[in-house]
C-alpha cells in the first residue's frame, strides 16, 4: 500500500515558508511523501480592465508559468531541507480552499499558513484558505501563522478536551505529535460557566474532571513515552486555550465538538484559536467526509 502523504499549500512569498518547512519537516519525521499544491484561482474582473486584462488563454498561460515557478522554488526549498523526503507537485485550477479539501481525502494532514500580520484580514479575505478548508477537510488542518517554537522546557502540546468525539479524535492526535516529538502533552478542559450558572459549581467542575479523564484514558498506556498532564480550567476556551498554548510546540483542537463546553460548539472555539494562538493550530475533523 503506498503512504498516504501530506499536502501542503504553497504561494508565492517568505510568509509561506512557514508552513513548507514546518510540512517537509512532518513528512520527515513521519517518513511520508510530501505533495506541494499551487492552487490558482479566477482573475479578477473590474478596474483591471482598464490596463488590459489578458485573454482567458493568456492568463491562464501566464498563470501557469508563475505557478510552475511557485513550485519549482518550493520544491528546491524542500529538498535542500529534508533531502530524503519524497515529493511531488500538482498546479490546479480554483479556489484554493476547494482543491486543498478534495486533496484532503488522500492525504494524512494538509498544512497552510496564514500570514502573521494582519491575521484577522487574512482569514476572513477572500483569498483565505484556513476556515473553509478546516470546515470541510477529510484529515487534519494544520495552519502556521509563526514557526514552531519553544520557549518552556521541558516542550509540550496542548489539547482541548470537551467531551465529544471529535474532541477524542483531537485527543489521539495530540498523542500521536507528542510521541512523535519526544514531548510532554497537557489536556485541558476549559469549564465555560452558563449565564445563568449552575446550581452546584462543585458537581459541575467533578463531571468536567471526569470527562477529562474519561478521554485520556488508556492512552498513555498505548504510548508510555508521554508524559501526560490533566488540567481543568475556568473561562472562556478560546482564551484559555490561546493563553495555555503561548509556550508550546502546538494547540490540537476537534472541528465540530459540542460537549463540556457549555454551549460553545468546538468549532467556534477552532476558528477563534485561528485569531489568538501563536503556535501551530491543528484542527482534527471526528472522521473523513463522504
């Protein structure tokens, strides 16, 4: 059976860098092929027009060589970087949200950056990739606004834990990374209090504890090299979440998760990580879409 590789979404631009290097180096330590998509959408229509917008024939050629190029240079980077990892590359044609989801399908992981300034802007623009890819992607999303980085030790992932499947899913992924990387992994279940509050905090703050141990169990006995932290905390998810994972290597979340977050569906909480976390965000969907 041939490995399943990653994709990674490649443009042109230092910011993309991010995401090749922090994808070649996955695909490394996986020992799995690497696959390097330049998507390319639709010229614009309007004021261009003015200066001579190209034929459809012309764009289209001239799309295709700077994509080529886009390619050829990433490519470069990414041979000189991992030497030993196998890759190959596609130049598509349309949105680049829908190619990198139907990508997804065949793929262990598909990774994207998104650029550090101007971050809202970006994920909201409409040349942005992260929120519609994350929404109907078959594996795992991971976006880079910054390098991976350390500055805590010893090294830790972080994971939110709800109570819901996709939250269990995110749960044996983090485990996954972490043993990869010889880290430790904090699991952290933030207890959003309702507006109207709960009639014994302490029940309520048992039965988040419960939950939390109930997803984790049985896991470190599968990967003993994890060193595993529970961790239940008060607040707003998307907050705590951001704040807990300001030193690690990387914030593991489900995509469609609705249990102990008192109301909050995880995908709320996945798309606000988006704007606040500063490490790699990993956003694990609970199974492939049909």
């Amino acid at each position: 059976m041939n490995a399943v590789p990653i994709v990674v979404g490649v443009g042109p631009g230092t910011e993309r860098r991010t995401a090749l290097a922090w994808a070649a180096d996955e695909a490394q330590r996986r020992r799995l092929p690497l696959k390097l998509v330049h998507a390319q959408g639709e010229p614009l229509p309007g004021s261009s027009q003015e200066r001579g917008l190209p034929s459809w024939q012309r764009w289209r050629e001239e799309a295709h060589a700077t994509g080529n190029a886009v390619l050829d240079d990433a490519l470069a980077f990414v041979e000189k970087r991992c030497p030993g990892v196998a890759t190959a590359t596609l130049l598509a044609e349309g949105d680049p949200a829908w190619v990198l989801a139907e990508q997804s399908h065949d793929a262990t992981l598909v990774v994207v950056g998104s650029r550090q300034s101007g971050a809202a802007r970006e994920l909201f623009s409409s040349t942005a990739v992260s929120l519609p890819l994350s929404a109907r992607s078959a594996c795992p999303v991971v976006v880079l606004r910054e390098d991976e980085h350390t500055t805590q030790q010893p090294p830790y992932f972080v994971v939110g834990v709800d109570g819901s499947a996709d939250s269990a899913a995110a749960v044996d992924f983090a485990f996954d990374e972490a043993e990869l990387r010889g880290v430790n992994l904090r699991a952290l279940y933030v207890w959003h209090t309702p507006l109207l509050g709960v009639l014994d905090e302490n029940a309520a703050l048992h039965e988040c504890r419960r939950v939390l141990a109930e997803t984790t169990a049985g896991r470190t006995a599968a990967r003993p090299g994890v060193e595993l932290h529970h961790e239940v905390l008060e607040g707003h998810p998307v907050q705590e979440l951001s704040r807990a994972a300001e030193h690690a290597r990387g914030l593991v979340v489900g995509t469609r998760g609705h249990g102990g977050f008192r109301g909050m569906l995880l995908g709320s909480v996945s798309q606000g990580v988006l704007h606040h976390a500063n490490c790699p965000v990993l956003l694990v969907p609970h199974r492939r879409h049909q």
